[in-house]
C-alpha cells in the first residue's frame, strides 16, 4: 500500500494536486492535515471517483483526514475521532489488523499528544493492533532531524518512549519550508513490529502549493485490494444457459415442499435448496463471464501543458534558491533573489491552478446540451456522499467498533428478538404432513 502524508494549509490549489497526484499513482491512503473546507465541509475530494474521505462529520472545520482507496476494506473507529485525529481500521484477509491515524497537533497544545491519540496507543496495545499515526506534530527535536529542541519536542519523544513507538521520519530533509525558516515538524510514528515494514520513506520535493512538504512510504508485506468485477453486460447467454441445464439436470433437489424428504424439516428443507440452486446459478454466471478490472482515470479536465510547464519552473526555481539556504551566500542579495522568483513562480502556479479548475468547470456546464450531459450536471450538483453508515450508537450509549458490531445494533433496535437461523435447530421442526399440499 502506497501512503502519502501532507498538510494542505486549508489551500484549494494544493488540493487539486494531491488529488491529480492520487489519480496518477493510484495511491492507497493518504494522511491529510488542515483539509480545504468550503461551507464548513472537506471539499475538493467530490472529483475523486476512486477514493472515499474519512473525518469527523460532528465537527464543521475537521484539521484532520484520511483518504483512501475504495477497494481496501475499512471502518472507522468514532472513538478516537475528532476535530484534531481521524482513526480507521483494516483487517486485512491474512488476519492482520492496521489502525490508521491522521492527526493535527495544534502549536497552542500543551504537552502533546493529545490524551485521546494516548489513548488510541494504549488500545492497540491492548488488542495486538499494528499502529501507523501520521501527523502534523508543529514539534521540534534533534531526534527526528529537526535544529533545536523545544519543549512540545520533549513532550512527544517522551511519549514515544513511554509507548515504545518508532520515528519511520528518515533523514533531515525539512518537511516545512518557508523562505523565512524550515524544519522537520511532520512525523510517521508506527509500532516497532510495522517499522520493518515501511519501506521508501522520503520527503517529495514535488511542488505541493502549501509549505510543508508531502512525505511518501509504502508498506511492504500488505494485503493487496484489486477492483474486479463481473459485467454482466460482456456475459455470453449461451454459455449461462447451457451450463445452468448442464448443472440442473445432472442434480438432484429436495423441493421444499416435501415434509417427508429424509424426515427433514420444511426450513432446512428450503435452505438447502435455496442454496443449492444459488450455487448453480452463481458458476454458471462466472463461467460465462470474464472478470473486469476497473480503469482509473489518470488526468484531470483542467490539467494543461501551461501548468505543466509552470510546474517544472516552480521546481526548478526551489531547487536554485536552496542552494543559498545554507551556504556562504545565505543572506546575499542573490540568495533573495532566488527566493523571491521562486515565490512568484509559485504564486503563478496557484493561481493559474485555480483559473484552470474554474475555466474547466465552466466549460463542462456550457457544453451541457444533451440530456445525458445535463443530467450529469444535475446528478453532481445534487449528489450527497455521507449516505454510508459507518457506525451507530448501541443501546449503552457508546458507539460500535466494527462494522459487524453496527449491523447487530441495528437489528436489535429495528428488529428486537429477532435470532440467526440454524438450520441444526430450526425453530419450527415440521414433524408431520402439513394441510396444504398432496
């Protein structure tokens, strides 16, 4: 799984990139910082087909999310989830359970972290969980690359000691740049077992429009998602139907209705037919058609070669101007130089990002003349993304854990006294010949 982690500065144009960036990549997950709200709401991931947003819906400016791919099954945990953190958990089919954390530390916090993210360690301790926090820590320690030490710096490598967690942070490269100062503030904590595991840890020095850098690693030895599915569109009737005939008459059904079939009971009767008839059902279908794999868009509408151009220049003009950062010529005139033209160069990025992303819009709504083109208007102005129901308060007040957890509470409150059916003990044994029938 592909991670990557970054502080967006609440910037509309720096989230235009890292969704350009997810798209091309095909990034799993992504650890986000100060999002860009719009009407007190994370906005600018609508555009984002392949990709679902994890935060705190009770909060209006959440300073924390997580996106990540659609096909990676995951459930968030609500209680270790507010403004500042976002937490999810993946279990993944070799039995491994991941919690995955997003966190913003605030500069005005004292002694962080926060007592809910100690909390969180403390929990997936308790349960054997492997760990992965990505944060915005605004903390200052040698430890991790940084100049100096401050006091929310003694703080945090405190709390790593206390909890044996590990720094995946490699190297001193600054994830925080500005032309008045940079230092390492941004961190990737995991538990010791998952350090091994993370592999190319690296500070990008792609141009992010926001003044930290974005951060990348993957982690090695993971369950990998694929999105196939079967079309039924592309399935070939002809094979179904013969493999259905083949199957059926070649298999011999105890019809429900029998009460005397092998002194079985009318439920388990059904059950076994039921599923008998499924099974045919279901391989004939999957031998008659082929599995398709989803294909991912890997361009935006408003991407452009002026942005592109602009982009190789904006880096280009970073790259000059740190060179003066440390050297001899750090407080020259020519050192200023190169800084501002980087600024400028950046600050043309920007905005013609945000022109880009506007005249793009504006063309897709004066192309709308069709009815299926208009009716795609309609559906994207109208469409809501928070229909899913992650989880649900039980019956004690505290939210469910597990998606397994949110359908038994739901079945309690609509659907009390209800039991799972066991065909060994069915609830209602036929033991004689019912009135209806021969």
């Amino acid at each position: 799984m592909r991670f990557v982690q970054i502080n967006l500065q609440n910037a509309k144009a720096s989230t235009a990139l890292l969704c350009t960036k997810l798209a091309k990549q095909h990034t799993s997950i992504a650890l986000i910082q100060e999002p860009w709200i719009a009407k007190s709401k994370v906005s600018g991931f609508q555009s984002l087909k392949s990709h679902r947003v994890y935060w705190d819906k009770t909060q209006q400016k959440p300073r924390a999310i997580i996106v990540i791919d659609k096909n990676i099954p995951a459930h968030p945990l609500p209680l270790f989830t507010n403004r500042d953190a976002t937490t999810i958990q993946i279990d993944s089919q070799d039995g491994q359970t991941i919690v995955i954390c997003s966190a913003y530390m605030p500069s005005d916090q004292p002694n962080p972290p926060s007592e809910q993210i100690r909390s969180l360690v403390t929990h997936c301790k308790s349960n054997h969980h492997q760990l992965i926090i990505g944060c915005d820590a605004n903390a200052h320690n040698t430890v991790w690359g940084s100049r100096d030490i401050n006091k929310r710096g003694e703080s945090i490598l405190d709390f790593l000691l206390l909890y044996n967690l590990e720094i995946a942070n490699k190297g001193n490269t600054p994830t925080f740049m500005s032309s008045r100062y940079n230092s390492v503030i941004d961190l990737t904590i995991t538990t010791p077992s998952l350090h091994n595991k993370i592999k190319d840890w690296r500070v990008s020095d792609e141009e992010t429009l926001s003044d930290h850098k974005m951060l990348e690693f993957c982690l090695a030895e993971s369950h990998t998602f694929t999105n196939s599915f079967f079309n039924p569109k592309k399935m070939d009737l002809k094979t179904y139907h013969d493999a259905v005939l083949s199957q059926t008459t070649s298999s011999e059904f105890s019809f429900p209705f029998d009460p005397f079939y092998q002194q079985e009971t009318l439920p388990h009767c059904i059950e076994e037919t039921t599923s008998k008839i499924t099974d045919i059902l279901t391989n004939a279908f999957e031998s008659s058609c082929p599995k398709t794999t989803t294909k991912r868009s890997t361009s935006k509408p408003w991407w452009n070669p002026d942005l592109e151009k602009l982009r190789k220049l904006t880096k280009n003009s970073l790259q000059k101007a740190k060179r003066y950062s440390n050297g001899p010529l750090c407080h020259t005139p020519i050192a200023d130089q190169r800084w501002e033209e980087y600024r400028s160069y950046r600050r043309d990025y920007k905005r013609l990002v945000n022109q880009a992303k506007s005249e793009s819009w504006q063309r897709f709504c004066t192309d709308a003349e069709s009815v299926k083109s208009t009716a795609r208007v309609q559906k994207l102005l109208c469409k809501v993304n928070d229909h899913q129901v992650d989880w649900v308060m039980d019956s004690n007040g505290h939210p469910t854990m597990s998606p397994k957890d949110t359908i038994n509470t739901l079945l309690d409150t609509h659907f009390p006294g209800s039991q799972d059916y066991a065909p060994d003990n069915p609830r209602n044994p036929v033991s004689r010949k019912p009135s209806f029938g021969p």
